[in-house]
C-alpha cells in the first residue's frame, strides 16, 4: 500500500513540477509588463512585483502602432483558417469517398511533399510571387497557405469514420454531392474540423519567417513583425516587448478555450495522441 502511494506522491510532483515550468513563462511575460521601468531587468531579477504599471499597455495600443499589426495578424489567420478548412474538408472528403484513377498514387504524392523543408520552396515562392506583383501585400502569405497537406491527411482521417450509408441515403433523397458534404459530412466530422482550425491559427498567428520574407511595408506587418520594431539597435526595452506579447496571446488563448472540447476529441479520434 504504502508503494502505491509513494508512487502516486512522485507522480503527482512530476506534474506539479511540469506544470508550474509552463506556466512560469507566462507569468513572468505578464509580470514583467506590469513592473516599474527598474524592476524589468533588475539583477537578481524580481520574482513577485513590488509595484505596478500599465502605462505600457496604453503606449502599445496607442502609440506603438499596436491595433494595425493586430489586425493585420487576425485578418490573414481568420482568413488563411476558414480557406485551409473549407479545402482540406472537400479534399479529404474526395479523397476517401470517391474512387477514381490513380487516387492513391496521387494522395501518396501530395504526402510526399510533407518531407520537402520549407526553405527549400521560399526562394521559387518568392521568385513567382514577384512575377505577378503579390510581394508585399497579404496575398503573399495567404494564397501559399490555402492547400494544406496535413489538414488533407487529417481530414482524410476523419472521414474514414463517417459512414457510406449517409452519402447514399442523400442521393437517394435527392441531394446534390456539395449539400451532401455541406449538410450530412461536415457536421460528422466538426470535432477534426476544430483540431485542425486550432492548429491553422496558432500557425499562421505565430508565422515570422515568411511574413519577414515577402512584407517590407510596416502598414502591412503582421503581430509577430511588429514585435521586432519595439526592439532597438542598441537597447531593448523588455516591458513593451513583454506588454506587446501578452496582448497577442489573448486571441489563441481565445480559440483554444472556445474549442477546447473538440479539439482534444478530435485529437483522439483521428489518432494523433502522442
């Protein structure tokens, strides 16, 4: 008895330990977006605040430029999410319920493309962008991201789950094939749907590489751009960075919490557990 409960002890301090490691990051960012300018990089550094501002989170929101980098971000993600959404759902869907010639062979090619590095296609992407005059506007970075070969494959996933008798029962009742997917499918497969928007968003929200890449214009900077702008060449103040960064995990702290359910439904049922 007494190993059963020794090993619970250790367990639950394995946990204890883990969980206070993540959110410790998170605190800290929080804190130091509140401290008094001679608090933030204090040697040794002040764990519990002694005295509290917000005067930053009004420069970042007002002065900073802050609500133009914000929006640009939630725009691209929204956008980029329901696009990557709509067109893996009607591939996946194709791709498992429908036979056609050379289907495996061709599902077997776009997985394939998971293993090229996204280095490797950044300089053609960017080369072709230029050609038709999409550098420096959002468009660069939302039409890369409309065909998504791992949305393709999850989705693919869940449909393996739902059933033939549906798509029959609707054309016997008269359906077309689109509102078969739209009103029998989708539904079927919402929890996947949620995974797979959370995944999409948290993407596209924390994208930096690309953005940095084909945006030069700070009108059409994403969040994760802007931040860089609050850092000097000489000095960084660490308290508008960490006020700038607290803001912008609010909205995946946001979907998360709103599809929390589903996601973790999805994750179960499309066999992606670790």
């Amino acid at each position: 008895m007494w190993k059963r409960r020794a090993l619970g002890l250790i367990k639950w301090i394995i946990l204890l330990v883990g969980g206070l490691t993540m959110v410790f990051p998170f605190y800290w960012m929080i804190t130091t977006s509140i401290k008094i300018p001679s608090e933030v990089m204090k040697i040794p550094p002040v764990i519990f605040p002694t005295q509290f501002t917000f005067e930053r989170y009004w420069r970042v929101i007002n002065e900073l430029r802050f609500g133009r980098y914000f929006f640009n971000s939630l725009y691209i993600a929204v956008t980029v999410t329901l696009a990557v959404l709509f067109t893996s759902a009607i591939v996946g869907y194709v791709f498992e319920k429908f036979q056609f010639r050379f289907r495996n062979a061709i599902f077997l090619g776009l997985l394939s493309t998971m293993m090229v590095p996204g280095a490797v296609t950044m300089i053609p992407l960017y080369l072709l962008l230029g050609k038709v005059g999409l550098v420096n506007t959002h468009w660069a970075i939302i039409l890369p991201s409309l065909g998504n070969v791992f949305g393709i494959f999850l989705m693919r996933q869940a449909m393996q789950s739902i059933p033939n008798e549906f798509i029959e029962a609707g054309r016997i009742d008269g359906a077309s094939e689109f509102m078969i997917f739209w009103g029998l499918i989708l539904p079927q497969a919402k929890a996947t749907l949620s995974a797979l928007a959370i995944f999409t968003f948290m993407g596209q929200w924390n994208s930096f590489l690309w953005p940095l890449i084909v945006l030069s214009s700070q009108e059409q900077y994403t969040l994760p751009l802007g931040l860089r702008t609050f850092q000097g060449q000489y000095w960084t103040d660490m308290g508008l960075v960490m006020t700038g960064a607290t803001i912008s995990v609010v909205p995946i702290i946001i979907v998360f919490l709103f599809m929390q359910k589903t996601f973790v439904r999805g994750i179960t049922l499309t066999g992606l557990k670790g």
